[in-house]
C-alpha cells in the first residue's frame, strides 16, 4: 500500500502531521498530558533546586518521619540502587538525615530536617499553583473522575503482576 505524500499547507508551508489514530488511544493522550505537566513541573521547581524525583522523595519523607530507605524506594517505584543517589543529593544539601534504627543497623530511617521542612512548604505551594493553573477551567467532578480513572489502570496494572 503506497503512503500519500505529505502536502506543505499552502499559506505557512509547514507540514501537518496526522496524530489522529496515537489520539484515541489513552495511553497516548496520558502521556501527552504528562508532557505538559513535567514540562512545567520542571520550570516550576527549578528555583528550589528540586527535580520531579527529588521533589517525590522530600514530600514522602517529608510526610511519613522516620520512613525506611526500602519503604521509600517502594513508595516511588524505583530500584533501591537508585535511590541511594537521590537520598545522597537531599543529604548532601542539608534537606534530610538519615538515622540508624536501633532495632536494625542496617537500616536507616528518613527525616526532614528544619531547612528540608522549609523547602518543603515552599515547594509544595508552587505545585499547587502550577497544579490550579494546568487544570483551570476544568470542573471538579470531571477531575475526580479523572483522578480515579487514572487510580483504575494503576490497580488493573498491578492485578495483573
């Protein structure tokens, strides 16, 4: 079957390329969404010092004191090999300790320290704002759909493994 060729729009002479069979598949739709929404998140906290990664771990740690570096590791989905790199960069700017848990030497346990409590409400209020500001315009009752189609094909992902 032979492919027509692309035509040049005839006033900008640009190309337009066709998407349309990617677009009825919602796995195709979610990640261009996520590229919006990284893409900003990015900008957003840059002047923290912070990336979508690290910006993960502080929040969790952040909110659950004391959390284990497997539990952390789990929480995020990412290998624990991984995550000693993320946990070295907030220890090493002063965001967070790691303490040895008496009950288990090998084994350390995540706090936030004052400055990483402080970056922490700084940087969660600029998602916030950068969250309202994506999703303007947009009723409630068609995010919390959303949200839970999204909470859907995580839970059908994870019957299945």
């Amino acid at each position: 079957m032979k492919t027509p060729a692309l035509k040049p729009d005839v006033q900008t002479g640009t190309v337009s390329v066709s998407d349309s069979t990617l677009r009825s598949l919602y796995g195709y739709q979610i990640k261009r969404a996520f590229n919006v929404i990284q893409s900003d998140l990015n900008r957003t906290l840059k002047p923290f010092e912070l990336r979508m990664i690290t910006y993960t771990a502080l929040v969790l740690i952040v909110d659950n004191p004391g959390l284990r570096q497997s539990q952390l590791a789990a929480a995020m989905d990412v290998e624990r090999p991984n995550l000693v790199v993320i946990i070295d960069e907030l220890e090493r700017r002063e965001l967070i300790v790691r303490d040895k848990l008496p009950s288990d030497r090998r084994a350390y346990a995540l706090k936030a320290t004052l400055a990483g409590r402080q970056l922490y409400e700084k940087a969660v209020a600029a998602v916030q704002v950068h969250e309202d500001r994506l999703v303007q315009g947009i009723t409630p009752e068609a995010l919390k759909g959303a949200m839970k189609v999204m909470q859907l094909i995580e839970a059908n992902r994870r019957r299945e493994t």
